[in-house]
C-alpha cells in the first residue's frame, strides 16, 4: 500500500496483505498499519486504485475501505477478483467499485492517473503516471518486461518513454527481484516445459498452480487439447475464477475441454488432466490434502505426474518440500523448477529493472516492494544508471517522503506503528508481546499444578492435580509427575511464610531442568480455604 | 548413518544429527532411531567411520558410541572435530580414537575397507570402499568433483576407477543436488569473489561463515594478506576449529595475521577483517547478536561490509534474511550470493553425480544423504547412465537392504522407528505427539480457570480466576476476561448435574470463539471442597 497526498486530498495505490513468517504463530495474515493516517481529519480520498489482483495487492481491501471509505478502481480482472473478498466481507454494496482499462485516465481530484499495461503473473495489470501539481509520479506495480507474454500483450514501453520525455519527478519501481542478475525469462519458457511433460507422460497429469495464475490456466488448457486431454478442476477457489474469468474474456477455453472430476476418473488416465490448487503446500489446500491421503475427490496413483506449476513463497520453501516428498512416497513423478522449467517469476530482474529506470529517467528513484535487501540492492542498480545517491530514497514502511513544487525530495519521519496482526476476526488487538508467548508456550510446553489447602495449617484437601502438555510423553512422565506430586506436597505443608505458589512453581522448574534440561512454563493455582 | 552388517559383524558409517525444521518446536535437533539395532544380541562392532567432520556426520556421536560401543575411525581434522564433542560430552576417554589418512586401508574383521579421497566443503573428507565377503561397495560420503580445490588436493578419480576394474556390487552416493543441473562451481571461484569485494571496500569486512569451514578462513586469510588487513576472529567454536586446524597442519596463517578484537578495534577500518559465525541466523550465534545490536565484543557501523559466506540450509531462508535486512538496517553493506558468489555448494551437481556412476559402474544403485525428491531425481539420472531401474534402491532410512554372494540385491522391510528428537537432555522419551501438543499451544494460547465451589450447593467460594498467554492483549483483554468470569460464575450456581469442568471449557469455548474467532486451550480447575 503506497498514499499519495496532496493537501487534504488522498490517493491510495494498493491494499495487499503480508503472510506471517514461520515464527509467528497463529497469525493468519498481515496488513500495513495505516491508522496513524486514517485518524487525520478531512481527509479527502480520491481514490483506491488496485494495479492487480493478487493478495499482496488486494488481501486488505476489506480493512482499507473501511478505514478510507473512497472509491475503489481497477481493471475488470482485477475488480472481479476484488469483489469475491468484499462479498465475502459483506461490504460489495458498500463500496464504488469502477472499472477501467488499461491506457485509461483517471481524474481524482488533483492527481490525474494514466493507467499503462505492464506484465506480471497475472492478466491486466496496470502501472501508474500520476500527475499532480508537484510533478509526474510513476509506480511501476508489479511487472517484468514479458517480450512473448502468453496473452500477447506486452509492457508498455511507448508510454514509458512518453513520461519521460515529459520529465518524472520519482519513479516507485518492483525490487521483488533486484538480487536477481539478467532477465526473468517469458512466460512462454513455460509452453515448451509442459510440452516435454506431457509428451512423456502415459498416465494422468496434475497441475497445482495459484488459483489467480489465469495465464498458467490457458497455458494448461493448450497443452492438454494438443496432447487430446480434458481438464478436470479441483478446488472451489480456482473454480471460481476460471468461470469469472472466462466470463469476462481473460481465459478462452475450447467447448467441451473442461469434465467434472467424477467423469475424469473413468476415462483412461493418458486423456486426463486435473488442475488444482495448493502449489504452497498449505496444509488445508488440495494439493496437500492429495500428498496426505485426505482428499475425497480423489487420491494419487502409481503412474501419475505431479506439475508444480509455482514457486515457494519465500518461507514456504520447507512445506512444499514435504509435500513434492509425500507425493514421491505415493508413487508420483513430481515435476518442479528446476527439474523443468514449470514456473517463472513475474517480477523484473536487474537488467529489467536498469531498462525501467532508464526508459523513465526519473529525477529521484524510489525502489518499493520488497525487503530491504532488496531496495539496497535496487538503490544500487539505480545509481548505475547515472542516479546520484543523494535522489534516491531506501526507506521502510510507513516513511514519509515529501516531494516540492521546486524539484526537490526530503525524506520525512517514520511514522510510529508497523504491520497490523489478523488472527481469526481480531485485527490489531494483540501485538508481539503475544506472539513471544505462543513461542514461549510452544518451546517446552506447559505444566499445570493445581491444589486445594487450609489457610491455617496448610493442610493439602485435595491430591495435587499436575497437567502436562507438549512437554514431555514416554517412559518417564509417570515417575516425573509422582515425583512433582511429592515436591508440590512438601512445599504446601511446610511453614515458612512466603506465596505458596511461587515457592511450587520456584521447585518444580528446578525439579524439571535437573531432571530434562528443559524449562517448560509453569502455572501453579494454589487455593486456601 | 549407514550400516553394513555381515552375520553378527557390524560396519557403521557416519553418525549424523538433522536440524528440526521449524515446525518442529522446542526440538534441539533430531537423530536416526537405531534403537531397534543397538537392541540385538552377539554384534560386534567392527567399527564407526567418520567420513568427514560436518554436523550432519557427526553430530550424534556420543548418542552412537553409547549404543554400540566400538572403535571409531577418522581422519586427523575430523578425529579433532569429534575429540570436541566427546569431551563435551564427557565420553573421551571412554572411546577408542583411530586416526587414519586418506588412501589407508583399514581391516575391520570381514570388512576390508578401502578410504579415499573426496573434495567437500571441509578438509580431509573420505569415501570408502567396503570388501566384504559378498562383494565390493562403494560408499561416497559428501563429495563434489573439484578441479581446483583450495587444498590442491583433488578427488581420487583413480581409486574410483580401480574399484570399477575390481567389480562393484552397490555404490552408495550423495543425492544432496540431484536437482541441480550442470556442475557445482569449484570453491576457488569464492576468491575471486572476495577479491572484487575485498578491493572496493573502505571500511571493516566482517566474514561469516560455519565454524567447521576451514578452507574459507583460509581464503580469507590469504584475501586479507594481500590487502593489508588483519584478521580478528569472534566467537569461541571458531577460535576452536581454528586453533586445532592449524595445529594439525589444515590451515597455514602468515605469522600476526591474527589479533585480538579488542586491538583490531583501534586500528584504522580499512586494515581489518573480522570472522564471525552464525551465518544461518541462529537467535544466539555472533552475526544474529550483531545484527540485532547485542554482541558485546564490537557494534555495525556505518561502512561496514558482511560477506555471508554460506548458504541458508533449507528451512533457515527466512532466518538469514532477517538478519541480512537488518545489517542493512545498521549501515552495513552485506555482501550474500547470488549478489558475488561468496559461497558455492560442496555437494556434486548432476554432470559430478553421473561421472561418479560412470566411474564406478556399480551392479547396483542406492542414492543416500537427500529428501525423497533428491533419491528418485539421482535414480533417474543412475537410469540415464545405463543402470536399470530393478537394480536401483530409492529408500528411505530405516529400509534393510539384503545383497548376497550370487549378486542379488533384495529391498528388505523398513525397521520400525523414524527419528529420535532430542531436546535438552531428553533424548527420544517424546514423540510427535508432544510436538503436535507444542503447534497446538502456540497457534492460539492458553485460557486457564482456576474456582473453588462447594461440594454441596455449587457455592462459589473464590471469585473465578482466568489467566492467559498467547491469546490476546490490547483493549478488548479485560472485557473479555469479564466476560468470562461472568460465564464460569454462571456455570457454576447452575444446578444441572454433569462435570462442572468440562462445562466451563465448552462456555468458554464459544464465548471466545464468538468474540475473536479463535480457540485457544482451555483449562479448567474447578475445585469442590
């Protein structure tokens, strides 16, 4: 999420979610923290422009229209994809949604937005020229530079060099892939991998792809028709943006082409294809669901081929290896880059990112999406390309850069506040704190002591209750709960003053670290009455 | 881990730990499950031979000379590198230690076994060939085919020629880059790696690389000498390694190359080099303190330059680019591949892995050390250089393969058993089950209530006590925690029969459910006196 601000006037460029990293557990996702701008007064928002659909874009859309309450635009896929989650969200009939095409104008007050196609991994994607009465803005959004794009439309390089020859004050560039030397190959490398897979493949071919790599669909449904295959899909998700975009013409797929699953497995297995999703290997998606044994449409057999049409999100890399492992241990071949060629990034390499800044020539540069490495490293590649140090402005979230009237940029104040945490329906109402318990908590486990005594004498009622989990299971743990029993009893009927309860918890970490070397959490409710 | 056995005589080769992967929580790092072997009666222990000193060969040592108690065997280098652990662990003087130099036969009661030469990424590395009564095998190690390794010293192509001449039953070979095409880059590309690095640096280098990496520091060593710098070293295991391998003849440093950090910090920046550890990111290592601005013995300043000299092993990406964005965060530039490539694999790439299988022209295939991917990705490529596919074994750990006298190869059962987790000084009393108690603690917390009622009329004698962690905070954790008072305190006047316990923890369940859509574990004490 990128805001432009003019005055009291906003433009927001994006809505995308974060997901979490391994360590943070239990969280579902991850949104910018914008509250800090959402809490000023007068705010007049001109607009929320979406330049694709993918969730890095569009996954906090139902928080930022509630927050900024201003009219959404983005090209028809795009919108499609939009108003699956905002129905989901139950606020579609709250929002302005407005469809535009590519190469189209936008005027929102005082920024005039010129839409340009650029490629990416998805169909139409757009970048942005704002024009405002400071100077011309351009936010590049995702893309690479696709000479053969699979939809025969390729980044727009004659309005690129239109900006420039109107003179780019700052240009907000994809650093998703500037460690990356040379240039992301099209995704037509794609058609000849599937070709030599499908060519030697005598039994069933299974593809698990994003369900929004509505390119990679079409690419499926091609391969399959030449090699005279149907398409079975599996996964409502991916169903459902097969038909929205068939529908609005992004997918073209021959009549007849697409069989329900239940038909696909009594045909012969060299006549069926099944697309699904979960290339990711979340544990709940289809794919993972296939590589466990719990898939109820219908389970991998000796002889299949397995596609893995994606490539890990970084951190994700663990989990997809589990599962292409499980899928061998079924008795799938499990095709994946870089045994074939079966998925490219859609993200700019150096050499594309060195031809954006040169065809734009921007006065300052400013390199947005990715981690800081990766700005580092696309500062770097700039100032190759004649920018001076001093233009270009590596910052993290939440920075604000002020551009004037009289060319210049001045990096402002970080602004307090950082990601915002999504777990379940609560947004923002826990922080790290609770994050480091849940380590704490899944480190050594817990144990749980509960007993009852007399306020006088110290008198145990009650046999002290000792309740393990996810600390210890096996031989042992009878004969260490006996013996935390017998410690916990001791201390409860000795008299020397002092909180029973910490005494207990004090002995029984003691007790488990001499005993284990591990400290789990310990909670002791100890009752008088 | 690999055994060979033949009637009640006993060959182990390697005794290797695997890190956890980062879902395995609270684990230290996990060991084969040999358990099932150490627990039959008569063997005899002909000996354990170390191929080389890497973790993943020798990091369950004292676990396996406990068990089976025999004659260990390795080269100096690694021979020093397992003299640290088993002092650590209070068993040196307990083994029997058996130092042998590459090209060494060894007579270990019906196995005559053969060691040879092997380029890796650390010193003094072997492969073994095993003359048994049924035949010849061929055992890798961990081995890559360098020309123009750092040491001079090549891998022994006419040893593996020779046994080809000899006949061999089985080769048992590294499957690690299996799905890596081409050949892995020798490790003498890392200098002139570093010399580029080296000659545009003004201020500090900070190398960091594995503690057991000894032909990296002495590339350093030979990159710092040729621009003037000195070289301090933090970090204990690596003053360690460092101090042995030039006692033992590995390392050759020019006399006052190295000083001590505190002198290096008063020098000017631009003649010192300092060597780190904890290139994975580890939490407590030197380079995760220095990143996070907790390392005592120095500070990041701006001009600094870290060259991470390792790669992330699989699971320890996301780790490593924490630490590497925020060195950048303190000013330094960091220096990682595939920006230079500062490191390279020491594993053989395809082209190495099929010139092994020529060379060696086994009767049969078993691809060991690798994921299932890597064994089926290697038995392919064992396909392609004329092996046929009945005669190669994809297995995984635990699986007893039989060969006998008349040439046959049989895949027996798979023992019972997969791995041992150790954690703290537990080792193998908890299963997964602990491990899936630890995922469920940390995803959502813990909710505990502690009451005191009486037995008879449900009289509430303690106002009910909820205690969280890891569930929530911020504004909505009182209220709620009111909530749930009023709901247990509910429950419990009630008079309906049935386990007050599992009643509150049923409230309680919805309650938070219906609140913050999420579930965390409850526990109930509930008290009747």
């Amino acid at each position: 999420m990128t805001a432009f601000r003019y005055g009291n006037d906003l433009l927001i460029v994006d809505a995308g979610l974060m997901f979490p990293e391994n360590d943070m557990l239990g969280i579902d996702y991850i949104i910018p923290d914008f509250r800090h701008l959402a809490a000023q007064r007068n705010l007049n928002v001109r607009g929320i422009v979406i330049t694709h659909g993918h969730e890095d874009h569009t996954g906090a859309i139902q928080h930022v229209v509630t927050a900024f309450n201003g009219p959404i635009y983005a090209t028809s896929l795009t919108a499609g994809l939009l108003e699956v989650k905002l129905r989901q969200a139950r606020l579609l009939d709250q929002v302005s949604m407005n469809v535009f095409k590519a190469g189209d104008k936008l005027n929102l007050g005082p920024f005039q937005v010129e839409t340009f196609h650029v490629c990416h991994s998805i169909p139409d994607c757009v970048g942005l020229g704002i024009q405002t009465p400071v100077g011309l803005f351009v936010h590049t959004g995702d893309f690479k530079f696709d000479n053969t794009p699979v939809d025969g439309w390729p980044t727009d390089f004659a309005k690129l060099a239109e900006f420039a020859g109107r003179g780019v004050m700052a240009l907000f560039s994809d650093s998703t892939n500037a460690d990356r030397p040379g240039w992301t190959p099209s995704e037509s490398v794609i058609d000849q991998a599937f070709d030599r897979v499908f060519q030697g493949a005598d039994g069933r071919i299974i593809v698990s792809t994003f369900a929004s790599l509505i390119s990679r669909v079409q690419q499926v449904a091609w391969v399959s028709e030449r090699y005279h295959r149907k398409i079975a899909i599996v996964g409502t998700s991916m169903q459902d943006n097969i038909r929205m975009a068939v529908n609005r013409g992004y997918l073209e797929l021959p009549p007849n082409l697409i069989v329900p699953i239940d038909e696909a497995k009594k045909m012969p297995n060299h006549e069926v294809t099944i697309i699904v999703t979960g290339a990711q290997g979340e544990p709940s998606a289809v794919l993972n669901r296939l590589a466990t044994g719990r898939l109820n449409h219908f389970a991998i057999q000796q002889g299949d081929t397995v596609i893995l049409s994606a490539h890990a999100i970084p951190g994700n890399e663990e989990t997809v290896h589990r599962t292409v492992n499980r899928l061998f241990q079924r008795g799938a071949q499990v095709i994946y880059d870089p045994i074939e060629p079966v998925h490219v990034s859609g993200h700019a390499s150096q050499e594309e990112q060195r031809l954006m800044l040169s065809l734009v020539r921007p006065k300052h540069f400013v390199p947005i999406h990715g981690e800081l490495r990766h700005l580092n490293q696309h500062s770097k590649l700039a100032q190759q390309v004649g920018i001076p140090r001093e233009r270009i402005a590596v910052v993290e979230n939440g920075t604000e850069l002020i551009f004037k009237s009289d060319g210049t940029m001045t990096i402002g104040e970080r602004i307090p506040g950082g990601y915002v945490f999504v777990d379940g329906s609560s947004v923002g109402d826990f922080g790290p704190a609770v994050i480091r318990e849940r380590e704490e908590l899944g480190r050594d486990g817990v144990v749980m002591v509960n007993a009852v005594i007399t306020a006088e004498g110290g008198h145990v009622l009650h046999e002290p209750e000792i309740v393990m989990r996810g600390f210890m299971d096996g031989a042992g743990r009878d004969a260490l709960i006996d013996s935390a029993i017998q410690t916990v009893r001791r201390i409860l009927t000795q008299h020397n003053g002092g909180r029973k309860s910490d005494q207990v918890k004090d002995a029984l970490s003691r007790l488990f670290y001499n005993e284990t070397r591990r400290r789990p959490m310990i909670f002791a409710f100890i009752n008088e009455v």
